[in-house]
C-alpha cells in the first residue's frame, strides 16, 4: 500500500509510533523515525524494519525543539530523497489538577504534543506542497475532544491539534495534501501502563478493552494510503466507543 513511500514518524521508538512504524514498513514504507532518547528502543525500533527490508533510519531529536526538528527534517530529506507522510506521534502527559500543576509542566506539554508538531509540518510543508502530494497524521486524543480532569496541559495540546489539522488541511487541500488526525481513547502502552489493570476504568469503555497499538497503527495506515485519499481535515476516534 505504501510502496516506495518515505514516512516520517515521530515518537517511533515505542509505543504507538513504533506500531506505526511497522505497519508501515509492512506495507513498503522506508521511516525516518524521530525520538527523544530512548536509544535502545529506538535501535530495536529501527531493527525491526530494516528485518523487514525497508530503508529505516532513527533520529534523535526533541520536537519541542524548533532548531533540532529544522536540522533533522535537512537530514531526512538528504538521507532518504524526499518525505511523502509525516505522522506527529510524539507526546507526553504531565497530569495534575490544576492548583497543583506547575506552569513550566504545562508549557513542556504543550511545546512537545502540539508546538512539536506544528514545527515538524512546517519543515514538510514545502516538500509537499511542491510534490502536491502528501498525507499528515496528527495523532490527538478523545482527552482533546472531551476534557480529562488532570490533564488541562495534555488536553490543551490535543485539542489545539486538531485546530492546526483542520487549518493545514485547508491550507493544503488544493495542493492534494490530507491532513487528518487520530483520537485514540486509553491504548495499552508505557504512557497507560499503570492504568492498565484499572478494571473500573474498562467498564467505562463500550468495548470493555484497551485499545492496543496495533488497532491505532491500522488506522494510521489507511490515513497515509490511498484508500482515504478524498479524506482531509478529519478526526477519527478509536477509542471502543469511549467517547460517543
Ligand atoms: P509512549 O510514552 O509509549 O511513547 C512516546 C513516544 O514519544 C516515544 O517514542 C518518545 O521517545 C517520544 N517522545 C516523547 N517526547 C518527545 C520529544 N520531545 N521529542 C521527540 N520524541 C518524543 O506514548 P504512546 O505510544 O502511548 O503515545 C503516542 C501518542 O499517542 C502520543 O501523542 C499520545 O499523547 C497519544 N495518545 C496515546 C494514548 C494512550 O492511551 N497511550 C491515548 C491517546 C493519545 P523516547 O522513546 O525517546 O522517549
């Protein structure tokens, strides 16, 4: 599905993203995988898919950095020739309620979770443009769309991506260029893992289960694919129906 296609992932080293990256290398995908400092996790990421027998290369570099994301976006282009799908995937939570929260917490998660995409589009958004073709992947959260006590930080950011998605999706439409985001509900990973045995918290979700990041990687694959080519500016929720 995505033969000969570079992608462009950002928090691939685990989780999620790595899913993503799999999936996608899967399907023919070559990634340039970005990450924070996860070293190891990033080597048996980028391991993994070069298994597979695509070109994988893994970037450490803090998106929440304008200068460190401009430099590394130069190197992805050199190594791999061009970009055709970006996935913002990177994110973090700092939760408290709010009088406990502290400022510099809500200013990092917000500077990672959205600032972090908005610099990674902006690097791209010339590539795309010119190439008039490209897909974007904004991964949010149902946290976005509803709120979460404790997370004014995180859902300020999510909810702030899908404003920035639905305004890049306009401002590329013409130029073929999608841009759509993912609002996954709890997905079993490291960001989740002391929630994950929370059994009142499954009963909260119709489908009575996490989400894995399998479920979310598929998802991001029919966004970067063809199959969803007249989709743009869009939100989809997997979530087992959390948030209806
Ligand atoms: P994980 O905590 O498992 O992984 C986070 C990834 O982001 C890692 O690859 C990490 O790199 C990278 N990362 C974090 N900060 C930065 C940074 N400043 N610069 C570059 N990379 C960074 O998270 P998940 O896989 O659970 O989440 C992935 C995305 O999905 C996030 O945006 C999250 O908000 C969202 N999401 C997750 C849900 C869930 O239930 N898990 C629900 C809804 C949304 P490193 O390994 O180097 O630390």
């Amino acid at each position: 599905m995505l033969k000969g296609k570079t992608a462009v992932i950002t928090g691939g080293s685990r989780g999620i993203g790595a899913a993503i990256c799999k999936k996608f290398a899967e399907n023919g995908a070559n990634i340039a995988l970005l990450y924070a400092g996860n070293t190891q996790r990033a080597e048996e990421t980028k391991a993994a898919l070069l298994g597979i027998g695509v070109k994988a290369e893994a970037y450490q570099c803090n998106v929440a950095d304008a200068a460190q994301v401009a430099d590394v976006c130069k190197q992805i282009i050199a190594d791999f020739g061009g970009a055709d799908i970006l996935v913002n995937n990177a994110g973090i939570t700092k939760d408290k309620l709010v009088p406990m929260m502290k400022i510099p917490d809500f200013d990092s998660v917000v500077d990672t979770n959205l600032k972090g995409a908005f610099y990674m589009i902006k690097q791209l958004y010339p590539v795309f443009m010119k190439q008039k073709s490209g897909k974007i992947i904004n991964i949010s959260s149902v946290s976005g769309l509803m709120g979460n006590p404790g997370q004014t930080n995180y859902a300020a950011s999510k909810a702030g991506l899908i404003g920035l998605t639905k305004s890049v999706a306009k401002e590329l439409a013409s130029r073929n260029v999608c841009c759509n985001a993912i609002a996954p509900g709890f997905v079993a990973t490291d960001m989740t893992e002391n929630l994950s045995e929370n059994n009142a918290l499954k009963d909260h979700i119709p489908m009575k289960r996490f989400g894995t990041p399998e479920d979310v990687a598929k998802l991001a694959l029919f966004l970067a694919s063809d199959q969803s080519d007249y989709i743009t500016g869009e939100v989809i929720r997997i979530d087992g129906g959390l948030a209806m």
